[in-house]
C-alpha cells in the first residue's frame, strides 16, 4: 500500500522530473526540425536522396556513441552531472548548426547535437526513475518522452511557421531549452541510489527525506536499497543468465520501437507526402497534425502505464498501430493506379501515430529504466540507448531508399509487419512491472520470476 505524499516531497519530485524532462525537449526539438529544414537545406545545399539522409541521420550517429558514453560517465560522476553536461553540448552543437556554411559543417553539428541526445536519451529517464515513488515512476518517467514529443511538435510548429524564413533560425531556437536545462539541473538532487552505490548511504539518506512522505519511508526504501547493494559491475555482468530477461525484454522494445517506423513518419512525413501530391504548406501541416496526435498519445500512454500497465497497454495498442499501416500501405498502392485518397492517408497515418507513440514510444524509457538491477542499471539503460539509436539510424538511412525502391506503399506495408512482430514480442518476453519498486524487479530477476507474465502465467498484483 503507498502512504500519501505530502505537498513538498510531491512538488520536488515533480519539478525534478519537469527541470531532467527538458532534455526530452531538446531531443525531439533538435531531431524533428530536420523534418522541416530538409525542405530548405536540401536545394541550397544541392542534395539527393543520399545526402538528405546523411545530413538527417548524423545526428543519431552521434545520438548511438553518446549514449554508450554516457553510461560510464554517469555511473562515475553521477546521474545529475551528465545530464549538464549533456545540456553543455547541447548548447555548443546549436550555435555549431545554426552558423554552418556547408553540408559537411551541418553534418558535424548534428553529430555533436546527436552526442547529446543520446546522453540526454540514457540519463534523463535513469535518473527520474531512481528518485520517483514505485507508485508513480512510469507517469514521472513518462514526462521524458512527454517533453520528446512536445519538442517535435514545437519543432512541427517552427518548421511551418519559418517556412519563408532561414532554416538557421529553425535550428538555432534550440539554445533555449538548452540553457534552461543547464541552469536547472544545477540546483537539483543526485540519484540517491546511485549515491548507495557509491557507499554514501548517509547521502542517499538525505536525497530521500526529502523526496518522499515521511522520514519512515524514507528509511524503509534506503533499507531496501542497502539490502540489495551491489557496487557498480562491469560491462561483462549483463550477459549473466540471471539479468538476460531484462536484458532480452528492455533492448527488444528498444529496437522494436524504431524499426517499427515511428522515425522514418517524423522524420520524411513531408518529403513522402510532398512527393504524394501534397503542396509544401499541407505536407508541413500534416507533420503538426502527427505532432499534436502524438502529443495526446502521450498523455493518454503516461496515464495508461500506472492505470494498466505497461504490458497491457502495448498489447492493446500495436495491432491497431499495425493494421492502420496496412490501410496506408494499400492507400499508396491504389494511389500509384490512380486512385487518390489523400486525407484517408492522413487519417491512417495518425492512427498509426497515435497507437505506435502511444505504446512503444512511451513505454521504451520507463521499461529500459527500471528493469535492470543498480550495479548495471547506468549500462542496462545505455545498451537500450544504444540500440534505439541504432535501429533509428538504420531507419533514417533507408527511409527514403525503400520509398525509392518499393513505393511508399512497400515502405509501410514492412512497417506494418515489424509492429506485429512488436506484438508477439511483447506476449512472450516483457512482464509487467506496474506498481514494483525498483529492489522488488530485482529480486525478481534474482529468483527467476521476471517472466511470469509474459510466459503466461499471472503476475501477482504489486502492492
């Protein structure tokens, strides 16, 4: 049973999670306004279909090596200290790509901007989940893909508004959610769990007196980290039997959650649908069209992790996200016979949005953050960064291949497909984990209990 949280233990924990969210702004920010920039920098720049998707994909190039770096990082100098670093790089990495006078100097900014938003991807939702309450974790984890997807639709709204303007402008409002997550993070609390880890119990003691309701509980949960301390393990302990579960569990949604084309609809939605008949205006709305659907995907899958569950909300979710691909798959095949439906492709396309973003997009960081146990959680988090990234960055470089070589139809008629593959996946190999403390998913990783759920036996409810 969870005891009340009392109005300041409540209101720090929020602004915790609100101040480490602003990196999710900046991600989806800094990897959505390409979407709009492309249409800009593609002409002046002079380039094809190659170079559209190098520029693009730079930055979750950097995004893949700096989220690996960022799992020592902050298992060596805390949770709260690389995540200003990563706003640091942020900030260098907009100046960088808002000045840059030719592709290769674009490129490489995005590259150092990708740097920090694989960081930001790694550490943010790591360092909410080891100070939010087991009862709110995923919706205060949540924030973080939250703040990712209201950074792609401002990013949508900048990209249509500057439309007539310089994409350097698109590109240089970024500094401003930088600077404020540098500045923020100053003031805030280290991880206490990641203070345990590093023996300073008194220390943890302190951070958590403070986020949670009562000095009792306080000294319950540091009891129950102390009695599951472990000090940091090596690389080489993810690949024991008794943590492959939440290894298999965590990187599968990883990948499944890029290879499913999320990324490939945010990043081209208005190349495709311009090279669809779209005007440039209507193909640039109907990217702020996806952005707002996914950003009430995303209220409504933060609600649905604690209400349901995270299991439940992915299986209920991805056959619909599947089948709406199939209908957008056929739209383009009847297109390509002179058969134009053009806002039913729309429709099909936020349906899939809405169902994809709303299961996998969300669930991905609360899973990857909380199944690990603490001696490898800061490199449990990184691998799944790193297989975002790198599924991402296969997706972003192929993209605009496939829909060259198979049609648009083709494209998404495989998407459709690896979404419910999605479903399958999560049927046999990721359990729930609503309502557990962190020390309760390790004790079940511990006694071989981690799958019970998805094998198809039932969970006991948490409590």
């Amino acid at each position: 049973m969870n005891e009340k949280e009392n109005p300041q233990s409540k209101l720090l924990i929020n602004v915790i999670a609100g101040i480490s969210a602003a990196g999710g702004l900046l991600f989806g920010y800094d990897t959505g306004i390409i979407s709009a920039a492309l249409l800009q920098i593609t002409p002046q720049f002079h380039l094809d279909i190659g170079g559209q998707q190098i520029v693009t994909s730079a930055i979750i190039a950097g995004a893949l090596v700096g989220c690996m770096g960022a799992a020592p990082l902050s298992d060596r100098c805390g949770r709260r200290r690389t995540v200003m670093v990563a706003a640091a790089i942020f900030i260098i990495g907009t100046l960088v790509a808002a000045l840059a006078d030719s592709t290769s100097m674009l490129t490489v900014a995005r590259f150092v901007l990708g740097l920090a938003v694989g960081a930001a991807s790694q550490i943010v939702p790591l360092y909410i989940s080891e100070l939010a309450p087991a009862h709110r974790r995923g919706r205060l984890v949540g924030l973080f893909q939250f703040a990712v997807v209201s950074g792609i639709l401002v990013s949508y709204i900048a990209g249509y508004l500057l439309r007539h303007e310089s994409w350097r402008l698109m590109f240089g409002l970024g500094i401003i959610p930088a600077v404020i997550l540098l500045l923020g993070m100053a003031f805030l609390p280290n991880s206490p769990r990641w203070l345990a880890m590093r023996g300073d119990f008194d220390g943890a003691r302190t951070v958590l007196r403070r986020v949670r309701s009562s000095h009792r509980t306080a000294e319950q949960e540091l009891q129950s980290i102390i009695d599951a301390h472990d000090r940091q393990a090596p690389w080489s302990e993810l690949a024991r039997p008794w943590i492959r579960p939440a290894l298999v569990a965590a990187v599968g949604v990883a990948l499944l959650c890029q290879l499913s084309g999320i990324n490939a609809v945010l990043y081209y939605a208005p190349t495709i649908f311009s090279g669809a008949g779209f005007g440039e205006g209507s193909a640039l709305l109907t990217s702020v069209a996806v952005g707002v659907a996914i950003i009430v995907a995303t209220l409504f899958g933060n609600w649905a992790v604690e209400a349901i569950g995270r299991r439940a909300l992915l299986l209920w979710f991805l056959p619909g996200a599947s089948l709406c691909l199939l209908v957008l798959a056929e739209l383009f095949h009847m297109q390509a016979t002179g058969t134009s439906h053009p806002w039913l492709m729309v429709a099909a396309l936020l349906g899939y949005a809405v169902l994809n973003v709303g299961s996998l997009s969300v669930t991905i960081w609360i899973i990857g953050a909380e199944v690990f146990p603490l001696s490898v959680r800061g490199k449990g988090m990184g691998l799944v960064a790193a297989a975002h990234w790198a599924a991402d960055l296969l997706i972003s470089l192929t993209t605009l291949s496939m829909v060259q070589s198979f049609g648009a139809g083709g494209t998404f008629l495989l998407f459709g497909l690896v979404n419910a593959l999605a479903f399958l996946f999560v049927l046999r190999f990721v359990p729930e984990t609503r309502g557990l403390s962190l020390e309760e998913i390790e004790g079940r990783l511990r006694e071989g209990t981690f799958l019970r759920t998805a094998s198809g036996h039932r969970l006991g409810r948490a409590r």
